[in-house]
C-alpha cells in the first residue's frame, strides 16, 4: 500500500483542484480521500475538473467531505483543502455508495447505502469509512444503521461547516451530496488499526434520561437537561459550553470507554437540549469536561495503545470533533503534532474537525469493539502498508 497526503489553500477552485491532482498524479491513486472547508462547495464543479485535469487520466475514487477546516501532516487550517491519495497497486478491491435522505431515516438511509456499497464490493470488506451529513442526521443511527449490515470494525464522522452548524456536504467523485450517507468499502490487504480517545472526566451525579425523542433529550432525573446541567457545573448553559460539556455514557467503565453527547442546540425557555446523536430514555449520563491537557493526555495514551501492538503505520486518518479543534490553542495543530510524533516519523496525514466521530475502541488486547457513535472525541485510523 502507498500513500501521500497534499493540501492546498490555493483560493481559485479549478487551481487547487489541478494543483491536488498535480501532488498525487505519481501515485497513480485508486483512492483520494478529500476534506476541506465548506467554502469549496460553490466550486465543487470546477475544483473536481482541476483534480481530474491534474491527475492527467485514470480511473478513481473521491471521497469525503467538508469540516470546520482541514488537519494534514504539514498544515492545520481553518479553510483549505487536503487530500490522502491511497493506491494498492490492484491488490484491493474498492466499493462506494452514497444515498440521501439522512434527516428524514438515519437508520433506514445508512443500513440501505451499506447494503449497496457491500453489493458492488464483489468480496468480503475488511476496512469500513463512513461519512454522514453532520446537521441533519442522527449519528447514533446512522452507526446504528452500519451495524446492521458490517460485522467489521468501521470509522468516520460527520460532516461540518464553519461552526455554524447550518450545513455540510460529502464529496462522492463529481457529486456534492447534501443530507446524505457515504460508505467506502475496501477487501483485500488493508492493514489498519483504530481506536477512540476523549480525555473527558465525568464530574456532579449520576441523571437518568427519562423522556427522549430521538436527539432531543427533555427530562434528566426529573428536571429539564438545563436544570440538571446547572446543577452539576453550578452555572447556566452558554453557547461558549457547545463542545465543551458532553453527557458521558459508560460503555465499560472498567476500560474507561464512554461514549459522549455534545450540544448541539439548547433552549433557555423549555429547557430541552439537542445533541449531535440521540440517547435512550433509561440511559444513565453523567455531565463531563475536559482541559486541554487532559484533551491532549488521551491522544497520547491513545497512540501509545495504538503501537503498542505493534503495528507500523505508514499513513493516519484523524476524525477529531470540532469542539476540541476550540478549546486548544492552536485549533487542533497540537493533536496532529503528537499522533507524529507519537509515530516517531512524517507519514501522510489526512483528516477533519468534525461535528461527531464513528469509531470503536482498541481493548488492551488488541482486539477492536463493536463501533460506537461519539462527541468530542477523536478517532484515529492508522493505515499500513
């Protein structure tokens, strides 16, 4: 397997798509994953022309999506555009599918592009990317709806904007997907390893969600989601928390894996808030924060459980929620600078501040869990070669 990631903030869209292609033309690429900031969607046309043009011919595949700016191994960005160029030399056999209507069936649209991704595959996937539309889906089931149908490990997050939470789009070669569900599939030798890491601490008690409506959560152990948040933290809900509190549930508290809740929006007046992805009436949640060190600490101790299996990576997929990407002071750069350097090496290196992350953990034994649908976390894909 080979890789190379390239990054462009060239302004004109039919430049910086020439100049990706340009980068990535000597690769021959079966694959490009691409991300970059929602501003390319009003050239997404002209950008894909440039990239084609620049590539000088072939066959491949573009897929990705837009997020609150870009992480590659030389550039943390607001706005921009990056890209992984993957090529196997023909010993991987690759599947893609894309379907609308995330917003309306998170669950039915997911399950429905994964059976169609699995039927073009031709073979049995052994390594799953997934992307969904970050404002109008529910990322539970969207993960949910994958489930149904892999029994492999899978990662990939949900699409975003400029932290305006109004839009995003997935890349599908030519096409600029809104309210949608992408999978990429892979069979054949794809070595990888992912894992999901936080660094959010539970503080306050215990609250049992007792009415939901699928990511709308009305009533915590009898007081509204306001109510019972203002009592943990001692002070009202403000925009400034969006990103920053996350409700934690516990997977398996005895490997310290929770799957955590961001919000999304919240109302003063009812009280109600509106996370990333639904929850359960019945869960147990606990309010959770984090500083940066403690947000930096888990990349670390991720990557150290990560390679301490072994594993070589030659190339690293970084999924990690748009909330961290604000609180740290250099909008994310830190986290990328400690997966490398955690490596030990400069490898290529692609991925997105995203509006919630897809991914299951790596136990201590170097097995992977079923995947689950997380906020403020960051997911890590190491590829092999």
């Amino acid at each position: 397997m080979l890789y190379k990631s390239v990054c462009t903030t060239v302004v004109d869209a039919y430049r910086a798509g020439s100049e990706i292609g340009e980068a990535l033309k000597g690769l021959s690429p079966e694959v490009i994953l691409l991300f970059a900031s929602i501003a390319v969607e009003t050239g997404y046309e002209d950008f894909y022309d440039g990239l084609l043009d620049g590539l000088d011919g072939g066959e491949v595949i573009v897929f990705g999506g837009t997020g609150d700016g870009i992480y590659e191994a030389s550039l943390t960005a607001h706005h921009g555009i990056c890209a992984l160029g993957i090529s196997s030399g023909g010993t991987v056999r690759w599947s893609s599918a894309v379907e609308i209507g995330a917003g309306m069936d998170s669950h039915g649209t997911a399950r429905s592009c994964t059976v169609t991704a699995v039927d073009r595959l031709g073979g049995e996937a052994g390594w799953a990317f997934v992307l969904a539309d970050g404002v109008t889906s529910d990322g539970t089931a969207i993960v949910s709806g994958v489930r149904d149908v892999l029994r492999i490990p899978f990662f990939g997050g949900l699409t975003g904007d400029d932290r305006k939470f109004t839009r995003s789009r997935i890349f599908f070669n030519d096409q600029i997907i809104e309210d949608g569900v992408a999978v990429l599939l892979a069979s054949g030798s794809m070595p990888f390893l992912t894992h999901s890491t936080s660094g959010f601490v539970p503080i306050g008690c215990s609250g049992v969600i007792e009415d939901s409506e699928g990511k709308v959560i009305r009533r915590i152990s009898g007081q509204t989601p306001y109510g019972f948040i203002k009592a943990q933290t001692g002070k009202p809900l403000a925009d400034a928390d969006m990103g920053v509190l996350a409700l934690t549930t516990s997977i398996n508290s005895g490997l310290d894996q929770y799957s955590l809740r961001v919000l999304q929006k919240y109302s003063r007046d009812s009280g109600t808030i509106t996370t990333f992805g639904s929850s359960p009436c019945g869960a147990t949640i606990r309010v959770s924060a984090a500083d940066s060190g403690q947000l930096l600490g888990a990349i670390s101790t991720g990557m150290e459980r990560l390679l301490s299996t072994g594993f070589i990576p030659a190339a690293v997929i970084v999924i990690s929620c748009v909330g961290r990407k604000w609180q740290l002071k250099e909008y994310g750069a830190e986290e990328t600078r400690a997966i490398l350097a955690a490596v030990g090496r400069q490898i290529p290196l692609v991925g997105f501040p995203s509006f919630g992350e897809i991914g299951p953990f790596l136990g201590p034994d170097g097995i992977h869990t079923t995947p689950y649908f997380h906020n403020a976390t960051c997911v890590i894909c190491l590829l092999g070669a």
